[in-house]
C-alpha cells in the first residue's frame, strides 16, 4: 500500500490520528495485496537456504521445498493458484494477505485464510476480503495525521473567577488533510478527507460555564475557530470560551480541547462516501484565580 498525505496547515508538525466519533467503527481487519511478481517470487525461493521460512499468510510459514512444489512444479495440494516456473513470463503478480497492525492478533484476521497466490494482471481477487476503494479509504482514515490542538487563550495561564476566558484556534493550523491510498499494480485508489468542522472545550468541572453553552465552537467562514481577543473586551461573552466559577484549591483545571473533523472520501470508479467524523484531544491545565480586592 503506498500512502500521500497533503495539507494540514502550515510547517507545524502533525500531531496525531483521530478517534472515530462511532465506537462501533473499525476499519477492515485484513485484506489482499500484491505482494511478487514472477520473478521476484522465483529469485527470493532460490535465495532461500536450508530453513529459511517464508510468509504466505498470517502465522503460516513455508520452507523453501513447500514454495517449489506450488510455484514451480505446480503442486495444487496447499494452494488454490499452482504455477510451473512460478509463471515467468506471464502477466499477473502474486498476492498475499495483510492485517492492520494494531489488530494482528484480532481473530477477524482469520477471514484472510488464503495462501500466497497467483493473480492475473489487471483483476483483484474474487473474495468478500480483496481489497476496494472503499477498504482503502478505510486504510487511509488510520493514517491521517491532524495537527495539535493547541488553542491560544486570552489571559495565558491564569484565569479570573467569573472573568471569560477567551478561546481561538489559528485559521492557517486547521486546513483541511488528506491521505491518498493506493495499491501498486492495480489501478485501486482512495482519497480520504478530513475537514475541521468544530471545536468543542470540556472545562474540567462542573463549576464552569462555556460559551457557547454547549460547548461547541463551530469553525468560520475564514477557517478560523472563536476570535482572538481584543483590548476591552474583557467582560464580553466570547463567541468561544469559558467563565470558571470556583477557583482552583491548588490543582489545576484540566481543560480538554478536542477539535471534530468530518471525513469523506472517492476513488477508483468515481466512487466516494462517508466515513465516521473523528476527534483529536489535547488537555490544557488552568489556574484560576479569586477576583483581589483592596480594602481602605
């Protein structure tokens, strides 16, 4: 799989992947790629030395004779797809099945039970696990890489009780991103596109009140989220912000700011979609502060 991503905002680093909104989500476990070509499948089993082992699927492992008894002497006993001189000269690749990562000990993964095989040039398997746009937008959504959601506040550090605290995010950060997926020798692709759509702030406490009152900052025209804080507006309801209500006893506020990204996609065929909108969190903390009064 060969993966591009562009966008994102400026030179800043990206910061991380996104957490579909829809606990109930999962990208596939598994799927089939190109792994060979002829040659290179007959180049590496001659490589091999008395053994080495193989990959043809998950956990199963084939010494150098079992490789030449299917490729090259097409023996159909462990493979669906038996060749002579592994098929030199002919156009196809072989393929071979994969698993995300963090799911390889996922017994979904068992759905991709067959061997390495033998693929014609220009098909994908006929099996409910060969890979899709779909799937590979799917793959894409895994790799996408938001920039951190690190909010400018107004006052820095200190907050009033009582006084809003001021919240914006930099228009030029929060660009839209998108991961291109595609599959060598196939002419499978997936664009997948995630777009900012809203900031939401989680005070810390109970004892706070956000604005607006959900919580919710919707992204701007421009791109931007909230406004920055202009001298005088002190007392002003932000259009996004929080008033604390108690001060802190010695132990910061744990200010969450999670930005919410719609994501959509289209590939091969003029195909596209929908996929579960993701979040991105980063925690702030907050000391807050009784209002000082000077008695005469």
């Amino acid at each position: 799989m060969v993966v591009t991503q562009s966008g994102g905002g400026t030179d800043k680093p990206s910061a991380g992947g996104l957490s579909p909104v829809d606990p109930n989500w999962k990208p596939p476990a598994c799927w089939y790629e190109p792994l060979a070509t002829p040659q290179q499948l007959k180049d590496a089993t001659e490589k091999m030395n008395k053994g080495d082992l193989f990959s043809v699927n998950f956990g199963r492992r084939w010494g150098k004779d079992l490789l030449v008894d299917a490729f090259d002497k097409g023996d159909a006993t462990f493979t669906d797809t038996p060749t002579k001189n592994y098929n030199v000269g002919k156009k196809g690749i072989f393929w071979r099945a994969v698993a995300r990562q963090d799911r390889a000990n996922d017994p979904e993964i068992l759905d991709c039970s067959k061997n390495l095989f033998w693929q014609k040039a220009g098909t994908v398997p006929d099996d409910p696990n060969a890979p899709t746009p779909e799937v590979l937008a799917a793959y894409a959504y895994d790799k996408i890489r938001v920039p951190d959601t690190k909010i400018e506040l107004k006052p820095h550090g200190k907050s009033t009780v009582n006084l809003p605290t001021w919240v914006w995010l930099d228009k030029a950060v929060f660009k839209d991103v998108t991961v291109r997926a595609s599959l060598p020798g196939t002419n499978l692709y997936a664009v997948t596109a995630a777009k900012p759509v809203a900031l939401h702030l989680d005070p810390g406490t109970s004892d706070a009140e956000t604005f607006p009152a959900s919580g919710d900052c919707p992204v701007n025209k421009d791109g931007s989220i909230g406004t920055p804080y202009t001298r005088g507006a002190a007392k002003q309801d932000p259009p996004c912000g929080i008033a604390y209500l108690r001060a802190t006893g010695g132990e910061a506020y744990k200010l969450k700011a999670s930005v919410t990204w719609e994501i959509s996609w289209k590939g091969t065929g003029d195909v596209k979609g929908r996929l579960p909108n993701g979040t991105f969190e980063s925690t702030k903390d907050i000391d807050v502060r009784e209002i000082q009064s000077i008695n005469r």
